[in-house]
C-alpha cells in the first residue's frame, strides 16, 4: 500500500514533465496569397514540423486557390525552442517529403571543437614576496 502512494504522484509528475514538451500552438507568423509561415515552440534537437501547422498552411493556401508546399524552417534562437516554419502558396503540389527528411537527420555524433591554447613565452616577475607570472 506505501509504495502506491509513492508511485502514483512519482507518475503524475513524469505525465506533466512529458506534456510540457509538446509542441505548442501554430501561430500565424506572417501571411500573404503567396506564402505563410507559422510559429511556435517545439523541444526536441531537430525542427518539428506539426501537423496542426501543415493544416493550417493547406486551409490558408486552399483560401486563394493553391497548395501549401514546405519550404522548410528555421530555429529564432539557438538558445530557444522556438521555430518557424514557411509554406509556399503555388498553383502545383509537390512532394514535401523531400524538404522534411533533410531537416530531420539526426547527426551520429556531436562535434564539440576544443580550442587549446599552449603559451610561447612565459615571463616572471618577483616584487618582494610576490612572483606574477604571464604566459603569452
């Protein structure tokens, strides 16, 4: 009985944790007959196209009589989750998939570029009891 009143709130905190990485809300960043992006908030390591955003791309398109084509998107701020996401309003459909699958690699790996710095010359000067020393 005590352990199921440590796992239930243990399970309750990890479903709210996991739903605030959702994507938030597609907000009409910019619209125009020819083209309209969306923006909003998505947490993971690649860009997130939703499918609210692809539906709202496809009802304002279809309102001038073309077809929401993906152009891509692009993050606001590599220190934010936010993204935004452009359409393509054209007269002929063509193949998303394409634009998607390019975005959404996954690199194998991280490269992290170290910059080591090794001194040429180190100088040293003794005032009194102190020695200052400066490597450049």
């Amino acid at each position: 009985m005590k352990s199921q009143k440590v796992i239930l709130p243990t399970l309750m905190v990890a479903a709210v944790a996991l739903s605030a990485c959702a994507p938030s809300n597609a907000v009409q960043d910019y619209a125009s007959s020819n083209s309209v992006s969306f923006r909003y908030t998505a947490y993971d390591s690649v860009l997130t196209l939703t499918a609210e955003a692809r539906d709202k791309a496809a009802q304002h398109c279809a309102q001038h009589g073309k077809h929401a084509n993906y152009k891509g998107g692009n993050a606001v701020s590599p220190l934010s989750a936010e993204e935004i996401h452009t359409f393509a309003c054209e007269d002929v459909k063509t193949d998303d998939s394409t634009v998607i699958a390019a975005q959404s690699e996954r690199p194998d790996y991280v490269y992290v570029p170290v910059q080591t710095y090794t001194p040429t010359t180190t100088h040293c000067s003794t005032i009194g009891y102190g020695t200052t020393c400066t490597s450049y």
